[in-house]
C-alpha cells in the first residue's frame, strides 16, 4: 500500500487566534487555580477576560475583508459565516460565565475546574462553527460535549444534578455512537472525510442509494439529540432542572447552537442533492418538535423545566427552515441565514430568561413558578425584564424575537411549497400555544399577589446585572432595528452559496 | 413649515407618544401630577399634529397618499418605512388623536386599582404610538409591528388594572388577537413572495400580485380575513371582545372600542380590498353573511345581558357587523358608510364606556337591575345616557345613522359579480338587526335612567354625584361632535370618498372587465 509521507501543513496561525486565545485562557486559569487558594474570586474575572479576548481576533478578521480562509486543506474553514457563530459562542459563554460568577462561589463548588471545562467546551464551539471536515467535526463535538457533562453534575451534593449529568452522559454518548455510524458510511461511500467532496458522491454517483439515506438519518438522528429534537428530547427537561441554572442556560444557548451548526455544516453542505429524503425527515422533526414542546410546557409548574421544554418548542422553530431547505439553492441559503439569525436572538432573550431566573432564585430559593408571584412589587426591574424576555420569546414586535419568527416564516413561505406553508401554519399556532405559558408568567408577576408576603429586595450582584444588561440590549435593539441581524443574516448566506 | 409639516408631521404624530413615555420613565413614581400633565401635553401634542395636517390635507386628492415619507428600514428584508395618510385614514387619525387626550383628562381623578398613574399613563402612549403608526403605515411589515405593538399595554392594561376576572379576560385578548396576527403575517409573506416584483409596499402590491392564481388569493386572503376579522370583531370570533370590554379598566374599554377594533376594519379596506379584489369579491359573501349573523348575534347577547357595560360590550359587535357589512358590498357608499361607521361607533361607544365607567365609580356595581333612576339622582348623566342610546340606535340627525342606514342602504346594490339576491336578504336581516337595537337600548335606558332610585342607595345620595368638572372636559367634545357629524355627515364623507374609490379601484376595474 502507498503511503504517502506526512508533510507539515502549512498553519496560519492568525485564522487560529480566537481559539489559541481561549486555549492560553485554559492554561492560566489552571495555573492560577493551582497557584493560589486564596484568589477563587480571579477565576471568573480571567475566564471572562479571555473570552472578550478572543472576540477581538473574531472582530477583526470580520472587519478585514480577506474573504475565505482556509486551513487544513479545507478542513477548516473560517468564513463571515463561521465568524458569527464564533461571536455568538464567545459572546453567550461571556454571559454565562457573568452568570456563574456568584452561584459557583457562593454554592461552595470547585471554582478552577468549572471555568476550564466552560472554557474548553466554548473552545469546541469555535472550532464546530468552522470544521468542514468529518474529523474536525467529530473532535469539536466530543470536546464540546464532554466538559458539558461533568458541567450538569456540578452540584455535587445533589441527586438530581447527578442524575442530570449521568442522563446527559449516556444520551450523549449513544447519540455520538449512532453518528459516527452514519459518518462512517459517508466515508465509506466517497473515501474522504471533507464535506465538499462527501457532496460530489451524495448528490453524484451515489444519488438516490439506500446507503445515503441511512448514513444521513443516523447523523440527523444523532444530532437530533443534541438539539434536543422530539423525540430525542427525552433527556433535556430532567437535565436542565438538575444541572446548575448556569450551565442549563448554557445548555440551552450554546450547546443547542453547536449541534444546528453541525447540523447546517453536515446536512446542507455535506449531503446536497438528498433533499428527498432530508425534508421530509426534518420536516417531521420540526412538527414534533414544536407541537410537543410547547403543549407539554403548558404543564410545567416548574419554571426550569418550563423553560426546557420552551426551548425544546423553540427549537421546532429552529428546525422548520431546515425543511424546505432543498428547494433551490436560494432557499438552502436563505434557511442557513434564517436559522443563524434565529440562533443570534434565541440566545440573548433565552440567556436573559436564566439570568432573571438565577436572581429571582436567589432571593426565593425555589424553582416554582409559583415564586415569581407578586414580582413587580418587590423588584420592579426584573420584572420589566423578564417581561421583555418573555415576550420576546414569544414573538411579539417590537421585541427582538418577532425578526426571528420573521425570517423563520419568510424562509419557509419562499420556496412556495405546500409543506412550506403547512409549516408556516403550524409555527402560527405554536405561537399561540407559547404565548400561553409565557404570558402566564408574566401574569404572575405583575397581577397576583406575594406568595409569602416577603417583599424585602433582591439583591443582584453586578455581574448579573451586566448579563441582564446586555442580553435586554440586544433583545430590544434586534427588535427596533433588526437591519443589524439581518445583514449578518446576509453575510452566512453569502458566504455558503458559494 | 408647511414643508416641515409635510415631511415630519405623521412621523411627530407617531412617535411623539414614545418620546412622552421616554420622558415619563425617567420621572419618579411619586410624581404623580408630572405624569398626568406630561402624558396629557403629549397626547395634546399629537392632536395638534393631527389637526395641523387635516387643516393642510389636499381634500380635492384624497385618494391620493399625502405627507409622505419613504425611507429604507431592514433593507435586508426590503422593508422601508413608508408612511403616508389619505382620505381613509385621516379620519381614523383624528379619532385617535381626539381620544387619547380626552382619556388623560378622565384619568386625572378616575384612575383604577391599583394606583400606579406612572405605568398606567405610559401604557396608554405606548397604545397610541401603535394606534396611530397602524393608521399611517404603508408597508405590510410596518404595518404588522404596529399593529402588534397595541397587544402588549392592552393585555397590561387589562391584566393588571381590570376587573375581578382580568386575568382570564387580558389572556383570551391576547391569545385571540395574537393567532389572527400570526396567521396574517404568513398571508404578507405569502403575497410577498408571489408578487412578480417581491415587495410589502401596499400601494404597489396591487399591480404585482394581479397575476397569481386564484386559490392563493382565496388563501392569502383568508389569512388576512383571521387577522382582520378577530380584531373587529367578526361573529364567531367576537367571544374575546365581551370578556375584554367587562374586565378592562375604563379608559381601556374606550380605547379599545373607540379606535382598536378599527384596526381590523381598517386592514380590510386599506390592505385586503385593494390588494385581492377578486379574493375579496368572492369573500364577500362570506363576509357579509357573518356581518349580519353578527347584527342579529349581538343584539340578541344585548338582550340577554345583565350588566350594562357587556351590555354595551355586545353591541359594540352588532355595530362592527353594520360596518363590514358596509365592506362587504365592495361599493363606495357601503365603504364610505363603512369609515363613517368606524367614526361614529367610535364616538358613540367610547362615549357609552365613559359612562358605564362613571356610573360604576359612583354605585359600584353596574348591574342592571340594582340600578336605575339615573334621572333623578344625577339627571346631567342620565340625559347624556340618553342621548348616546339614541346615537347609538341610529336616530336620523345624530352620528350614528351616517354608519348603519348608508350601509343597509349600499347591500341593496351591491358591486358587480355579487350576488344581489344574497346581497338583499342581509340588507332586510340588517334592517330587523336596527329594530332590536332600538329594544336593547331603549330596554337598557328605560331600566337604569328612568324609574326611582332602588331602596339599596338611600343614604348614599351624596355619593351619586352628577357629571363632575373632568368628566365635562373629557365628555363635551364627544358628545358635540355625535351631533356635529350628525348634522354634517359631509365633514367625514369628503374626506373619505376619494380614498374609498382608491381602495376599490381593483374591484371596479374588474367589473369593467367584465369579470
């Protein structure tokens, strides 16, 4: 056999810079916990420090117009495209480390482990947002996935959090196992790991082969659970309500959004030319998905769970453009652009959702929804945020979240197919259906009573308020003059229609 | 300053509310008399606005869109900000502008549990922000957030400041209201994307989608009829509207009748006509039918009800089914009778919600049979109770007969390619519907303002005080102008005819064509 001699690629290390940023940031933060017992409160302080370091490279490869880069021999792909979604990770794991700083030092957890796993799983985002490759794929998944794991079972002392992160770990895992049955087929069928060329025999000489079929099914399905897609959604409720209410946020943001990025990356560049068999399949996902989530969330009377399954309904949402994606290559990008913008404005009002959510906990030491009675009275701010959140979440202008649901219709009513407009249809009244539970929190606060009469004060430390600060920025802001999003929505589907 | 007028005036008129409620924000919460006064000069403020443009508007073109701008906003989506106002939407302009301020001055001494003027008063601003940018705008999307953007401090405004059942009562308001809109914005899209040339301009939107076919415009109109029809509302989906009317604080139950259901009749005659006349021809069966189920409907719920302000509530659906009945004939004169119709329930309901509201502060309850002898205890009231019924009912020389009989009279005749035989027994149905509306209003007149005071409220006749000094202020424009344009019908109707035939013109040259 015909080996050929390794020859050293050739590495531009400035394309790599978000990611060594946030590697040093690893490194020091180790050492620093090593180092010193008496500074736990640094910790945090550096995490945040270099994740905001690491947007600044993002920045300026954004504002330095050098187009495509490309390392790896294609591998790795740094675009407009990957550079939003690296924004967007650096920007959400800034947020969460805003929200983890009092919980983690005040709930007695180990400090310096926290921060690195945090660090290393925004590092395998960052690097999911660029790889085009099976590998790198792969490898950004695991490295994202595992700190994620030991992350849910931070409260060490509690069972739940332990069943949260044992559920997670072995859901996660068997998921993996079954998309890397799938990745193994798409080797098997085209010899290379690299998307691009896996496209030319999908959509080529294998078009229309069972072998296809399967191999896609099994990463959908694989990464179906990491989106918590009904029904491989099972795991997502009982995670989040176990796992530290950081580390769901982060769940539900992040984590959510690395898996619809590989799923772009593996589905819409990698299998072009099976949209016969990928619509349908997303399309009845996306069904589920939305239509379970939300009316199992009318349930809750947990307001952690409450927000899972909401999640669980939003991603319904995320999924439908995913749909019609097939239809052209106008759609194809146009779905990318509407999941990516969707993506943006998820993140800030959902992280927002947890940070009141985490202060509000603070104070009421309960997870019913039942403790945000009477809210207005006591903590006047809060509740106007919250509200903004809320309905945001629900869509309503001129909140950040109608531009969402807006380009998420306009995505699937563009191909003008019959199941496009079933689907715009459906999220219409999921709308509704969401807007129930939604609104009933808000009716909680504003319009019952104290539940214990205790109206003394919450006290927000600074950092939330610097997460709450930011995400209502961006939620109102995206609403008012959504031109901002949309043109980054702009940039993915330039980018990708290549 | 005619020019600046021209080029800034209905964006003041738009966003003067907000830059009130911005100033308000940064107010403390004690200040109460602050709020009050900075809420009413901003409400003054956009009335003077509004007033100032109808002074300046081009009557002889009212068909034509004037004051206006047009300016890129999410160019990414190809929406702009594109607003202008013609001989439809002045009218409904004023009536906001009128309102809002009149409002604020109830508000000084009325203002509901619990006592938050601060929120209260902002909520209202924010509402007339999107009451009046609805009325303006001329792009679909535009459109969509502003009308919207009245859901919010309604559901507030109901949920917090609302009777014993507020809270079931704010959640079926939004609910309702939100799914129409949903299902709406699908329909905009849907037309955005069949138009030859994609674009949300309403006035170019007609030229564009003249081709699709004609189950997408059955369809797309279908949307457009939820969205519209529920904020009207249209029998059968008037169920929001009474629990809405009876739990919601005064001021919200005059807003809300007074200028928030025309949103819905507004959308039909500027989007859904004017953009789908053939969908609308073949709608218009359908639509007129339900106009009438809900004549009969609502005076029926009149009938049955016990509380005067449902009462009042119900007839509210009676007099939106007169007015798309009006729409449904796709005439001129059911049109123009139609925006008429929207003035005069307007003045007339508001009027009515003042007040049930006046007579719940002063007996508590407004159940009917607990009241009565309004005459005697606070007479002023009493006559003006009177004489709004009457207003209400139709009596020639008052506002109200310029909204029902044209309208009755149009279904006669209904616009070529309907159906006349249908179009002439809802025209007799409605007809029946104006004598229960007679029933119900005078049984309601005769039940609360004539007879003697009941035994309960002797002892409390210090209490049943008669119209008070705001209440004046507030009441004296509205009750002047149900007789002004009853007397000149012609101030409404010179503004409107040119805007009607604008909005039908697709309708017409169907019929040209022999369609």
């Amino acid at each position: 056999m015909d080996v050929a001699e390794f020859v050293k690629p050739d590495i531009d290390y400035s394309t790599l810079a978000p990611e060594l940023v946030l590697l040093v940031t690893v490194v020091i933060v180790f050492a620093v916990d090593l180092v010193s017992e008496r500074n736990k409160a640094l910790l945090g302080t550096i995490t945040g420090l270099g994740l905001l370091g690491a947007i600044v490279p993002v920045l300026l490869m954004a504002v330095e117009d050098r187009g495509l880069r490309d390392l790896f021999d294609g591998a790795y792909v740094v675009d407009d495209y990957a550079l939003v979604l690296k924004a967007l990770f650096l920007v959400s794991g800034y947020v969460v480390v805003l929200l983890s700083m009092n919980y983690v030092a005040e709930g007695d957890y180990w400090e310096g482990e926290y921060y690195v796993l945090l660090l290393s799983s925004i590092l395998g985002m960052t690097v999911m947002a660029s790889a085009r490759d099976l590998v790198s794929i792969f490898l950004a998944l695991e490295l994202l996935s595992i700190p994620a794991y030991m992350l849910a079972t931070w409260r060490k002392r509690d069972a739940k959090s332990n069943e949260a992160g044992l559920k997670y770990y072995l859901m996660g895992v068997f998921a993996s196992a079954i998309m890397l049955y799938g990745m193994t087929l798409m080797y098997g069928i085209s010899g290379s790991t690299k998307l691009t060329d896996i496209a030319e025999f999908t959509g080529g000489s294998f078009a229309g082969e069972p072998i296809v079929s399967l191999g896609l099914v099994f990463i959908v399905v694989g990464f179906a659970f990491k989106v918590s897609a009904v029904p491989f959604h099972t795991w997502a409720p009982d995670t989040y309500e176990g796992a530290p209410t950081p580390v769901t946020a982060f769940l539900s943001v992040a984590s959510k959004a690395a898996g619809f990025v590989a799923l772009i990356n593996l589905v819409l560049i990698g299998f072009v030319g099976t949209e016969d068999v990928y619509q349908p399949l997303f399309f009845v996902l996306a069904a589920l998905t939305m239509t379970v989530g939300n009316l199992i969330a009318l349930r809750q009377t947990n307001v952690v769970r409450l927000f899972a399954y909401s999640s669980v309904g939003q991603a319904g949402y995320m999924l439908a453009p995913l749909a019609v994606a097939g239809a052209s290559d106008e759609a194809r990008a146009d779905s990318i652009g509407a999941l990516v913008v969707y993506l943006l404005i998820y993140g800030a009002m959902n992280l927002g959702a947890f940070a009141v959510i985490i202060a509000v906990a603070r104070k009421t030491r309960s997870g019913e929804t039942s403790s945000f009675g009477g809210l207005f009275e006591y903590a006047p701010g809060l509740t106007v945020v919250m509200t903004v959140f809320l309905f945001a979440l629900a869509g309503i202008p001129p909140l950040g979240g109608w531009f969402a649901k807006f380009v998420v219709f306009r995505a699937v009513v563009l191909p003008g197919t019959g199941l496009g407009y079933a689907l715009a249809v459906l999220i219409a009244v999921n709308s509704v259906i969401a807007l129930f539970y939604y609104a009933r929190i808000a009716q909680l606060m504003w319009m019952q009573p104290v539940p214990d009469g205790d109206r003394s004060p919450i006290r927000v430390p600074p950092s939330l308020t610097g997460a709450l600060a930011i995400c209502c920025i961006v939620t109102v802001l995206f609403g008012v003059a959504p031109g901002l999003v949309g043109d980054v929505g702009q940039f993915a589907r330039l980018s990708l229609a290549l | 300053m005619d020019t600046f007028l021209e080029e800034w005036g209905p964006t003041v008129a738009v966003f003067a509310p907000m830059l009130g409620a911005a100033i308000m924000l940064c107010i403390p919460k004690e200040a109460e008399e602050l709020h009050k006064l900075v809420s009413l000069v901003t409400s003054l403020a956009v009335f003077g606005v509004l007033i100032a443009i109808a002074l300046e508007f081009d009557y002889g073109a009212a068909g034509d869109l004037q004051f206006t701008t047009n300016v890129p906003w999410i160019s990414a989506i190809d929406v702009r900000y594109n607003i202008g106002i013609d001989g439809v939407s002045l009218p409904l302009l004023l009536l906001t502008g009128l309102i809002v301020p009149l409002v604020f001055i109830y508000s000084w001494h009325h203002l509901p549990t619990p006592h938050n003027p601060k929120a209260f008063l902002i909520l209202i601003l924010v509402l007339e922000t999107g009451m009046v940018g609805t009325f303006v705008a001329q792009d679909l999307i535009l459109f969509f957030v502003f009308f919207e953007l009245v859901l919010l401090p309604m559901y507030f405004m109901i949920g917090v400041w609302g009777g014993e059942d507020r809270m079931y009562a704010a959640i079926k308001f939004f609910l309702f209201t939100a799914f129409g809109s949903a299902l709406m914005l699908v329909a905009f899209l849907a037309l955005y994307f069949l138009a030859d040339d994609p674009t949300f301009q309403i006035t170019e939107l007609p030229a564009e989608v003249a081709g699709i076919s004609r189950t997408a415009g059955l369809f797309i109109f279908g949307g457009m009829f939820l969205g519209f029809g529920i904020k009207v509302p249209m029998f059968p989906f008037h169920t929001w509207l009474p629990d809405a009317h009876t739990q919601a604080p005064t001021q919200g139950s005059v807003i809300l009748a007074a200028v928030l259901l025309k949103l819905g009749t507004y959308g039909f005659i500027r989007i859904a006509i004017p953009i789908l006349p053939d969908a609308a021809r073949e709608w218009a069966p359908i639509i007129g039918g339900l106009a009438v189920v809900g004549i009969i409907y609502g005076a029926l719920g009149c009938l049955a009800q016990t509380d005067m302000k449902r009462l009042i509530a119900f007839s509210s659906v009676a007099h939106m089914g007169y007015t798309m009945l009006g729409i449904a004939t796709l005439t001129d004169f059911g049109l123009n009778a139609a925006v008429m119709g929207m003035v005069a329930h307007g003045l007339i309901t508001g009027m009515l919600f003042f007040i049930a509201g006046s007579v719940k502060d002063r007996f508590h309850t407004l159940e009917i049979k607990r009241l009565g002898g309004l005459l005697v205890t606070a007479p002023r009231m009493g006559w003006m109770l009177g004489f709004c019924s009457m207003a209400s009912l139709g009596l020639p020389g008052l506002a109200g007969f310029w909204g029902e009989f044209p309208a009755i009279l149009a279904a006669y005749n209904p616009a070529d390619g309907l159906n006349e035989v249908v179009f002439r027994v809802y025209m007799v149905i409605a007809a029946i519907g104006t004598v229960f509306a007679a029933g119900y209003l005078l049984w309601l007149l005769q039940r609360t303002a004539f007879g003697t005071p009941k035994d309960e409220w002797t002892g409390h006749e210090d209490e049943l005080t008669d119209v008070g000094r705001q209440e004046w202020l507030a009441w004296t424009p509205l009750l002047v102008l149900i007789l002004v344009l009853g007397v000149f019908p012609q101030l409404i109707f010179r503004m409107t005819d040119g805007g009607v035939i604008q909005a039908l013109r697709g309708v017409t040259e169907l019929a040209a064509g022999g369609g």
